[in-house]
C-alpha cells in the first residue's frame, strides 16, 4: 500500500508526471478520467510565484476532481523556494513536489531543475527550505545524477529521506541523457532495496504498454509508476496497465469514436480554461498524439492545425471519425 502523508494510494498507484506544457488541467482531466491514480501540475518557478508572474500563477489552478494533486514548484534559491512553498500551500494541494529533474537548458542555467544534481547540500537545503515551509507532504521528482560518473540517487534518496520528504520519484535517466538512450532502473530498485529507505519510490521512464509496467514492477520492486510521454494523447494508458496487472489480459484499444471523443473533450477543456485563441492554439500540439497509427491522415491533421475557428475544428474531429469508422468498417 502506497502512502504519501495521509494519502493512501492504493497497491501499486500509476502517477502522471509533470510535463511542461502538456501536464495542465485539460490533459489532467482526460488522464485522471481513464485511471491517473495522483497527478502533478506543470512545474512552476519559484520565483515566477513571487513575482506574481501570471503563467505562474495560472498554473496553480487545480480542481477537487483531480484529487489527490500535486503541485509542482522548482528553484535554486532556498528562501524562494520556502515563500513559494507557502503561496502553494494557500491553494490548498495534497502535495508539494520538488523539481529535481527538469533537463531543460533554460532551467538548468538558473541552477534549478537538474542542474541542483551537481550539488546534493544545495538539493538537501532546498528540500528542508520547503519542508519547513508549508503543512503539506513533500514529495520530489529527480533523476539518477548529473551524468554517468555523478550517478548518485542512493545517497540523494537517504538525505532527502532524512530532511522529510515522503515519496521520491525517481527518472531512470542522468541530464546528460536528457530523453535519449534506455532508462536504467536498476538503480531505482536500488534505492528500492536500501533497508534505510521508508518512503514510497516510483520510477518513472520509458513504461508505455502494460506489459512493460508489470515487468517494471516485478523485476524493479517499486511502489508505482509514473508516466510522462505513454500518456500524451492516449490517456487510456493508465486503464489499460491497471487492467493488465489486475488480469494478465489486455484490454481492447479505444476505438476511433473513443480516440476523438477524448480529443474533443480535451480541446474544449483547453478552450475553457485558457480561452479560444490560446486553447486552440496549444492543443495543437496534441492532435498528432491522438491520431497516431491511423493511415493517410496527414492531410486531415494539417487542417486541424491551420484552422482557429472552433466549429472547424469539431467538424474536422467529426470528419476524421465518420471517414475512420467506415474504412475500419469495410
């Protein structure tokens, strides 16, 4: 049983990881809808809160059906990080989550994100700024180390462990990997196995079929997993991994009226929450997602990201479903 504070998670829980620019409300929405046990927001600069940047804040905004959430802060700062650890808390989250792991040359040059791994005092210090700073549970997401010869998660997992975290996830990948090669989790079960480490460990990297989470969790021994890329424009990832560990069966994949019924849902969640222009013009990037596998659907697709009239789009969703549905028909 995966506990975080006071929040039970269940067996073996599967996390949606934060992403940047993908991991807000409406994507949350469609993710929490087909399985996502906890979920993270997009991480947001300490500072960025402190100064009331609006993106910042805009990022705050989470929603009682999300629940459990959390929010996701990062910073190389102490004392930003233990103020924006307190704006966080008056928002009311069940989590608090570090960024340790963000590979990002803009956020990394700020001594923040991944570039902290270079420094385990200044990641512990952070972590204790935040701890001692807000009521919640404090949870970190990190990577193994800077690069191959500074792989030093097991030593970073007892201190932060020591300082008061309560959950680590952890991405099987050092910075200088950034998303390349294979995730090694053979130092996430390490970690795992460490007789000292009380606190649930999820790994996270590279899981995107059923079949690879049960073998993850089996030969890795992790108390869950959490998912970044599988689940962009397939949340039915979740339901399907559950579905595989609870029965050994697979579940039938969504059909094409299930795929675009989703990606409309998850297009008039962005629409509402960031208004038409914005919302139309950052769900774009999702479509390929969602219509990924299906033949000669370039030229359907191009139309969706050309267009910014509202009604044009769900017409063309609606195209791509009657023309989809008849060819799978026949």
């Amino acid at each position: 049983m995966a506990r975080i504070g006071n929040i039970d998670l269940g067996d073996f829980p599967l996390l949606l990881a934060p992403m940047e620019d993908v991991s807000d409300p409406p994507f949350r929405a469609v993710c929490k809808e087909h399985g996502a046990d906890l979920m993270y927001t997009e991480f947001i600069s300490s500072e960025g809160l402190i100064r009331d940047a609006m993106k910042s804040r805009q990022k705050l905004d989470i929603f009682d059906y999300e629940r459990p959430i959390g929010i996701q802060i990062f910073g190389g700062d102490e004392e930003a990080m233990g103020l924006a650890a307190k704006i966080v808390d008056t928002t009311n989250p069940d989590i608090v989550d570090i960024n340790f792991g963000c590979p990002v040359k803009k956020v990394v040059c700020k001594g923040a994100g991944a570039g902290v791994l270079k420094d385990i005092d200044l990641m512990v210090r952070l972590t204790k700024a935040v701890v001692n700073a807000t009521r919640l549970p404090v949870t970190v997401k990190t990577r193994l180390g800077w690069d191959n010869n500074t792989k030093n998660i097991e030593e970073v997992a007892m201190r932060l462990q020591d300082v008061g975290i309560q959950a680590l996830s952890i991405h099987g990948r050092t910075r200088v990997q950034m998303y390349k090669g294979e995730a090694d989790w053979s130092l996430i079960a390490k970690v795992k196995e460490n007789p000292r480490i009380h606190i649930p460990i999820f790994g996270n990297g590279d899981v995107d079929t059923p079949q690879k989470a049960l073998e993850y969790k089996n030969r890795y021994g992790v108390d869950g997993i959490m998912i970044g890329r599988a689940a962009i424009g397939y949340p039915w990832i979740f339901r399907e991994i559950k579905h595989f560990l609870a029965t050994g069966t697979m579940l039938e994949p969504p059909t094409i009226s299930e795929r675009i019924d989703v990606c409309r849902k998850h297009l008039l969640g962005s629409v509402s929450w960031k208004g038409q222009k914005l919302g139309i013009l950052e769900m774009r990037r999702h479509y390929a997602s969602y219509l990924k596998g299906l033949s000669h659907v370039k030229e359907f697709r191009n139309r969706l990201v050309t267009t910014e009239d509202l009604s044009e789009i769900e017409g063309i969703l609606q195209e791509i479903e009657q023309h989809y549905s008849l060819a799978l028909a026949v």
